[in-house]
C-alpha cells in the first residue's frame, strides 16, 4: 500500500481544479445507469465533497461517508439533504445489508481493496450492487503531463484495478462476476488551466513523488506547455451483485 495523499487540504479547491463539465457527466449517468442507482437506497463511500452523491439525491435516497472532516464540510454544505458520516470504509458504521446499492467514485485506488470491498458487501442486502468509477489502467500511458512527472505511471499503474484484478477480488469479497464498461473522452484545456492544475496538485498521486521531480516537471511545464492541451481519458467502471 501507498501513503494515504492528504485531502485536508485539498478540500477548499478541489471541486474548483477539477471542475463537473460535460465528462464528468457522462460518467455520472455511465455509472447511474449500469449500478441501476435511480431510486434505490445508496451509499457512496469515499463521497469526498460530496458532487457525486449530491447529484445522485435527485434520484434515490444517499448516504455518504468519507474519513476526511474537511472534504466532509464542503460536501454538507453542498448536499443538505444527503445523509454524510465521517467514517471508514473498513468500518462502515451501517447495519448489516442496509443498503441496495454501493458505489465509489475515484477512490479504490486509495484504499486495501480486499478489506474495504468486503465491508462494503457486509452493508449490502443480497442481490444488492456495488458500482465503481475509476481509471482505466491504459491511461496512465496517456497522461498530458506524464513526460513532467515520469515516475506517475509506475505509482498509478500500482494502486488502480484491472479488470483482471476486479473479477478476482469482487468475487472474492462475496459478489458475483463483475461487468465492466469502458468509457473513453477527449477533452481540451489552456495552457492556463493546465498550470493551475500542477500548481494545484489537483491529483493526489502529487503527493507520492518527491519534491525534487514535482519542482523539475513544473518548472519544465511552464516552458513546454501548449497554449491548449489536448488530452483523453480512459474509464473504467464495473459493477457486481451481491451473492
């Protein structure tokens, strides 16, 4: 396992450096409808600022829980009517089979999969669905700024999921064989944003590498960036149901 990154202090400025724009939509309604997540009583663990669960409530009923208290603080603000909860994913502070769906946005990379996916079926009813947005391991290859910061694929390559890795540890943990779906996007952004987004941090991989190579690929991408930066990203969601 990887040092946990620190959101703490990515709280503030998260939404802002990684903004809801039309992708994030269309992995939102990807992962709404492949979950089946429309009306059904949901819990998105790792909710962060709670964007995903915020939209998901004009739907279904959501909890959400996060062990961050100040990722936590942004999404209470934004999402009254969700139900949110500082908590583990390893303790999930939920009865048994509560809940007929489970999802998480972005954030199995940050945790033991094998402890937290148990969890998670513990909390599901049978014939219950887990639902899960993450990255596609083919696009650590394709990172705009991979040439700045080298050492990024490696570290990304080791914390996401295949799918190999997702039908192993799923069934593992007490769900069926997963589905999964591949979503691919083309995006563009200016030379401006793009540099916010270092300067930002805006991925918590930044705070795997060390100082000396996010200095040397900053410094390099202020003189190299493209007045737009052009890019893809490559999705992967998958779903199973609770045996």
């Amino acid at each position: 396992m990887f040092p946990t990154p620190d959101f703490s202090r990515r709280a503030s400025t998260y939404d802002e450096l990684r903004p809801t724009d039309e992708n994030w939509w269309e992995v939102y309604e990807a992962l709404v409808r492949e979950g089946d997540l429309a009306g059904r009583r949901v819990l998105d663990v790792g909710c962060g600022t709670g964007r995903f669960a915020a939209a998901l409530a004009e739907r279904g009923k959501v909890w959400g829980v996060d062990e961050s208290p100040q990722m936590l603080e942004v999404a209470r603000a934004r999402a009254p009517g969700v139900r949110f909860k500082q908590a583990s994913a390893y303790a999930l502070p939920f009865k048994d089979s509560w809940f007929e769906r489970a999802t998480m946005w972005l954030v199995i990379h940050l945790l033991h999969r094998p402890r937290a996916l148990r969890e998670i079926r513990r909390v599901l009813a049978p014939g219950g669905r887990i639902a899960v947005a993450t990255f596609d391991p083919s696009y650590f290859g394709l990172f705009w700024f991979r040439d700045y910061f080298p050492s990024m694929e490696e570290i990304d390559r080791a914390r996401f999921p295949t799918c190999n890795d997702f039908a192993a540890e799923l069934q593992a943990a007490g769900f069926g064989p997963p589905r999964s779906t591949r979503v691919s996007q083309r995006a563009s952004v200016t030379r401006e944003v793009a540099l916010e987004r270092i300067r930002g941090k805006h991925i918590a991989t930044f705070d795997l590498i060390g100082d000396d190579e996010y200095r040397a690929g900053l410094e390099r991408a202020e003189r190299e960036l493209p007045e737009q930066v052009n890019y893809r990203q490559e999705w992967l969601l998958a779903v199973a149901e609770a045996a």
